[in-house]
C-alpha cells in the first residue's frame, strides 16, 4: 500500500531522525516506520529475516555439531571437515549477516558507534579468520593446530548472527503489537462522512475530503466524523471514547461535537471545524505516538553512555588479543582470538540500545488501550517513583 503524501518516516530509537520517505536510520541501520501508523503496515522487513533465519537455521544446526562433535563422529577427516563448514556458513554469514555487516559498516561510516558496530566486527573477525585458516592453513604457527587442523570458528559466527536475527523477529514482531494501541484509536473515526452541498443534495465523501466549514449530516447510529458545531437538530451523543461518561451528552444548535463520538437517537447537522490532523482524535493519537518514541532521563544518559562504551570495549577487546597472545597458554593466539571475538559479542550493549525503549513502547501501547494516555517516557519514569 502506497503511503499518504506527507508521511514522515521516524527511527524508533532514534526519533530525531525523520524524512519523508522510507530507508534505514543511520545512526542504529533500523528500518525506519510512519510517524502515525498505516492502515496496512509494512512487514516487508519482518518477512525478509524470518525467510533468512528459517532458511539458514539447519545450515547453523550442522556447523554447530561438526564443530563440536565432529573429530568424535568421525563422519569427515578434520581437514575435510573445514571446507564443510566453510560451505555451509557462507550462506549464514554472507545472506543472513548481510543486514548486520550492512549496520555494522554505516555506524562506522556515521560514527556512531552501537551494537551492530560489535555484533559485525565479533562475527567478521571469526569467520574471516576461519576462512584464511581454511585457504591457507600454512601461514598459521603449529600452536594453531588443533585435532590435526588449524583451529577454526565458524560456529561462533553462525551461531551469533543466527541468534542475533532470531532477536530481531522477535523485536519486530513486538513493535508491530506495540503499534496495535495506534491503529486501534485511529479505528474509532469513521471512514466516510454525509457531506450536504450548496444545492441541498447529499453525498457520502471520504473522510479525508471534508473541509473545514462544510455541513455534515450525522444520522442516529452514526460516529461523528470531525470536530464541529451542531447548526440544526437535537440528540444525545455518546463521549465515552474521550471521557469515560457513559452516560450520553444532549447536544442542541451551537453545542461542539468532537469527532468518533456516537450520536445515539436524534439527526444533526454540524459544521466542521476541525478537520485531518487537528481533530482532537488526531491529537491523542499523535501523542501516543510521540509518548511512544520519547526517551526517558535514563535513557538519554544511556545513549550517551552507549556512544562511548562501544569504543572503551573495541579497545578491550584488541588488548585482550594481545594480552592472551603474549602472556596466555599454548595455543596462546588462538585462545587470544576467541577472547576478543567474546568481548566484543558478550558486551553487546543491548540493555542499553533496545531494552529500554522497548519497555517504552510496551508500556504506553498498552496504556493506551486501558484508557491511560501518557505525554513522554518520563512521565512514566516518574509515575514508577510514585508508585514505589
């Protein structure tokens, strides 16, 4: 489905960043979503990770057992056992991976440092040393040579990026639920509206259609469409959608009508007032929205804490290749190799970069439909002191 003109396009950790088309954040590599949620939302990218991470998972499954199990099955000798892993991780690494080494590159390129940055330099530094070790086992030392090869890690890197996609659906998945609240409050407007024109007929418009100042018929039974003002007619309209009243509200000629509300019993006629994006459905739906992508004190102080933790572990883990190089046990390289890949995977700043807004987005989606609307992610920190 083709996207409204003037829809602005977000990152969902990143707010800050918004154009008026779709693409990639550049600061985290995450797909960019509508401001307002569409009626048909785009799952594309959900769609394209399951297909990759479904396809490649028994390719992962079987490196992961050759490389701990293989010199004991005995199903290949071990040097023929390192070109069928090598095979069989080419796909996991070079198509399931490719999202990642995509992200990895561009917060390197926009210097800015985060998970993907960690993820992409853990997993190429394994697979690309397992490669050259496959190739040309030669230029390694003796010290290398583990069952009757040189040493190699391809599960490592299968392993992680098969694991990291796995998160990933489940992250998407989660942000498709979280934009349920959204699209839920933009359901309660109805979709067409009884415009009566200049000569007296009438004629049902999309809602998009209606301008300010046109005369609108609401029949019993039907939602107001816009804000406005009754110019003729007598009935009791239903405003529990905004108040929580159950009891319906007389309007009369001259009273307001806010738009989604039901008129119960009796026929009026409004003038619009407000129309689009200034109707006040509009308005709570546009704050949900912003209260969704907010960031929290804490959070703030957590990018930029992320910024800079991310450079203080690359450091650490180059230091941990050379400490264990240099004053580690035989096969000292080897083990040196591994312990910088684990700092680098393990140190993962995720709590940092996707718990926190997440828990964000979850809490003020499902708020949203008990009914409780909040203005940011700090009037939900602060709320939790109030609880505590």
């Amino acid at each position: 489905m083709e996207a409204p003109a003037g829809t602005i396009y977000t990152c969902p950790m990143h707010p800050e960043v918004q154009q008026d088309h779709p693409g990639n954040c550049p600061k985290c590599g995450m797909s960019l979503e509508a401001v307002i949620p569409l009626d048909e939302e785009d799952n594309s990218e959900l769609i394209d990770f399951q297909h990759r991470f479904w396809w490649t998972l028994p390719l992962t499954v079987v490196v992961t057992i050759l490389a701990m199990f293989g010199h004991r099955l005995g199903w290949f000798d071990m040097k023929t056992q390192t070109w069928v892993e090598l095979v069989l991780s080419l796909p996991v690494v070079l198509w399931t991976g490719w999202p990642f080494f995509v992200r990895c590159w561009q917060s390197i390129v926009n210097r800015s440092p985060n998970m993907w940055t960690l993820i992409g330099l853990g997993t190429g530094a394994a697979f690309v040393y397992s490669v050259v070790a496959t190739l040309a086992p030669g230029v390694f030392p003796d010290s290398f040579i583990a069952h009757g090869r040189v040493a190699v890690y391809f599960e490592a890197a299968v392993v992680i990026i098969s694991l990291t996609m796995l998160g990933q659906i489940i992250e998407l998945k989660a942000r498709s639920q979280t934009s349920a609240a959204i699209k839920a409050l933009l359901g309660l407007a109805p979709k067409t509206a009884r415009r009566i024109n200049t000569d007296g007929s009438e004629e049902d418009v999309p809602l998009n259609h209606v301008h300010v100042g046109d005369l609108l018929r609401v029949r019993p039974g039907e939602k107001v469409p816009v804000d406005g003002v009754v110019t003729e007619g007598s009935s009791a309209v239903d405003e529990s959608m905004l108040t929580g009243e159950p009891v319906p509200v007389t309007k009369r000629a001259g009273d307001g009508l806010i738009g989604a509300t039901m008129n119960t019993s009796g026929a009026l006629v409004m003038r619009s007032e407000k129309v689009g994006a200034a109707t006040m459905l509009s308005q709570i739906v546009q704050m949900v929205a912003n209260a969704q992508r907010s960031k929290a004190p804490m959070q703030r102080m957590a990018d930029v804490v992320a910024g800079k933790f991310v450079v203080v572990v690359v450091l650490i883990a180059i230091a941990t290749f050379f400490v264990w190089g240099f004053f580690g046990p035989e096969p000292s390289w080897v083990f040196g190799l591994i312990n910088a890949v684990a700092v680098l995977i393990i140190a993962c700043p995720c709590a940092l970069g996707l718990a926190t807004p997440m828990s964000v987005m979850v809490a003020t989606g499902r708020a949203a439909t008990q009914g409780i609307l909040f203005r940011d992610a700090g009037a939900i920190e602060k709320c939790a002191k109030w609880i505590r």
